[in-house]
C-alpha cells in the first residue's frame, strides 16, 4: 500500500527560542519581514518579544495586526496589500492558528492569482499551488492546531460560504519557533480548548483510514503528551514542562493529520462560522458522540487511544474501545469545557444548516465509518 507524509520543516524549539528569529531570517534570505498577528498580542507585550529581538539585530520589519479570530478572504487581503506596500520580502506568523493561516494565505495569493477558492482541498485546488513563495517563520503561541508545521490553511471564503481548507506540500512553514514560554499567558479557557484541539488532531488521525504507520506513530504520541499534561497546563500555566510538552504534541498532532481527520473536524468548521463557538471548544464538545459512532468500526484505532490516555492495556478490545470516550470526557470535564453545544450558545434550530456544511467539508471523508447528513445530524443531536 502506499502513502505519503510531507515533513520537510525546520524546528526550531526550547524557551527563549523566540530569540533566534534574526538568525532565522538571515539563513532564509530575508531582508525586510511582514509580522502578522493580532491586537491581543500587540498589547500583551508578545509582539514586542519578536521585534525586540529584531530590532536588537537591526532587522528592518513591517507589522500587520488586523489577524481575525478566525481568518476571512477580507483580511488575507489586507494583509496582502500591507506586505505589498511595505515592499517585504518575507513573513512571521506570530499567534495561533489564525495568524498563521492568515501568513500562509497571504503567502499564498504573493505568487498564485487569487481567488483563494481556486484552491479548495474538496476541488483538488492544492494541484495549483506550484510556484516558489516567500519565506515564512511561524512562531506559534498556543499549543493547538499545529499550523506552524502543517500543510494546511483554514480560512473562511464567501465563494464557498464555509471554512475552506487548502493543502499543499509547498504550504508548509520555512521554519516553526516553537518556544513554550510564549504560551505562559494563555488563559486557562484557552489552554483547554487549544489543547482539545491539539488531542483531537492526535486521535482522528490515528483513527483515520488509510496506511500511514509514521503518522500513527505520532498521533500515539501526541495522545501520550495530552493525557498527561493538558489538564496540568489547564491548572497551571506556568507550569513549564506542561507547556512544554504540550507544544510538542501540537506538532507531533498536526504532523500527524496529513494521513486524515474526521467528523469532529468537519461538524467544528461548520459551528465556529454559523455559531461562533471557539474551534477548539467545539471540536471537544462533540467528540464523545463522534466516537461513540466509531465504536464498532474503529474499535481497534479507539483502543489504542484509551491506552495512550492512560487506561491499562489488555486484551478487551471493544472494553477500551469504550474506556476511550470515558477518558476524553474526564479530560475535557477537568479542563473545563462545557459538556453541550447548548451552553455555549448553539440553537437546536441551527443543526439542519450545520449539518449542511459539516456534509460538505472534506475532513468526514477520511472517517473509517461513512458519515451520511443524517449520522452527522445525530451527532450534533447528541452533542446538543
């Protein structure tokens, strides 16, 4: 059987990491860099980290700190014309998965004719994407959807009326700073629902259909680092080796999801836009239900999850099949999250349009159990 798995990234990890970020530029040919980011960051003295170290090294740079929540076509477009007008010649991503996916996308439309819709994963759009582009360092500050080592955008198109995912190979960051100590501030709400997120990358990955031992063996790894300490980086966010490890396992997640996700992807791309619940929040609200479809067709994949989570091996397969969806609800449960989509303000008269879209993002497909709209419906039913 064959498969592919696309790593070609440098890393660059450790506390005080951030402080390599001249050097990085400099061995990547970059003169003048674009930062893109956020208000929060801007404020929170996370921004002024970066340009510091910039500045100490006399690195000329341009920021853009109109980053959404969740990127949209209008501001990958600002942040275009910004890096245009600035006359840069590369890119840092400073933030969470939306800095970075906004960086990318820019990075993407700098040497590909827009729109961004062209380039739909669901279309084959990423066959498109073949032109050399800019250096891009991304320097993550949650530990969640892993964008900084991962071959995906995620960013909300009204072509498509929904968060459209677009993949390539050559989307892959040019260098990822990983330095934990930027994730010392996230409140705990955050930590929680990142860190979900960063466990669910792990888990759908390995239950994904398809051959692609060196991804499982991520994924058992990443499952191994949140059952472990993202409870620990919830209590405590100072808590080094949590934070830490958690980062590792945001990577070791995203690394992971090339071999595949699945309903738990597609149902939170279609909550966060209709509803605006935060993606990591939804993604762990409906999990159970989801697992609880995949008992039976991925009893195997499940029980693997239980082990790595902690559970006692043995020979009971459709026993830690179930003790799966046990452990990721005491896990959510202890880190906060809220049980339904009810409280966080989800209405029972959304679930048809959710439905809708959730059907029509890719990421069900790779599901080792074929998901129809009215399994898809059930699972928001039960979340609800």
């Amino acid at each position: 059987m064959i498969s592919e798995l696309w790593f070609p990234i440098r890393i660059v990890f450790g506390e005080g990491a951030i402080g390599e970020l001249p050097r990085e530029l400099a061995r990547l040919g970059v003169n003048k860099p674009l930062i893109l980011t956020d208000k929060l960051l801007a404020k929170n003295g996370l921004l002024g980290r970066a340009t510091g170290a910039l500045d100490g090294a006399r690195v000329q740079h341009a920021v853009f700190d109109e980053v959404d929540p969740d990127p949209t076509a209008a501001t990958v477009d600002a942040g275009l014309a910004c890096y245009r007008e600035t006359a840069c010649d590369g890119l840092v991503a400073l933030g969470g998965g939306s800095a970075i996916d906004t960086a990318k996308s820019v990075r993407l439309l700098t040497a590909h004719p827009p729109p961004l819709a062209r380039y739909d994963a669901v279309v084959g759009g990423g066959r498109f994407i073949t032109n050399p582009m800019p250096p891009l360092v991304a320097i993550p500050t949650t530990a969640g959807t892993g964008s900084e080592v991962g071959w995906n955008l995620v960013v909300t198109l009204p072509e498509t009326g929904r968060k459209t995912i677009i993949s390539s190979p050559a989307l892959i960051s040019s260098t990822a700073i990983c330095d934990p100590e930027l994730t010392y501030g996230m409140p705990p709400w955050l930590t929680a629902g990142t860190g979900m997120d960063t466990l669910i990358h792990s888990l759908e990955a390995l239950c994904a259909r398809g051959f692609q031992p060196f991804a499982d063996a991520l994924a058992r790894k990443g499952l191994e680092l949140c059952g472990r300490y993202l409870v620990r980086a919830v209590k405590d966010g100072k808590d080094a080796e949590a934070r830490a490890a958690m980062m590792i396992a945001a990577v070791a997640g995203s690394t992971a999801y090339q071999k595949g996700l699945g309903p738990v992807h597609s149902l939170a791309h279609a909550l966060t836009p209709v509803s605006g619940v935060h993606h990591g929040i939804a993604t762990a609200i409906v999990l159970p239900a989801v697992m609880e479809f995949n008992v039976a067709a991925a009893a195997a994949e499940l029980a693997e999850v239980a082990v790595a989570l902690g559970e006692p091996a043995s020979d009971d397969r459709d026993r830690l099949a179930r003790c799966a969806v046990s452990r990721v609800r005491a896990i959510a449960r202890e880190s906060g999250i809220p049980e339904r989509l009810r409280d966080v303000g989800v209405k029972e008269r959304q679930i048809p349009v959710l439905m809708e879209k959730a059907f029509q993002d890719g990421c069900h497909l790779a599901n080792r159990r074929p998901c129809a709209p009215a399994d898809l419906a059930a699972m928001l039913r039960a979340s609800f």
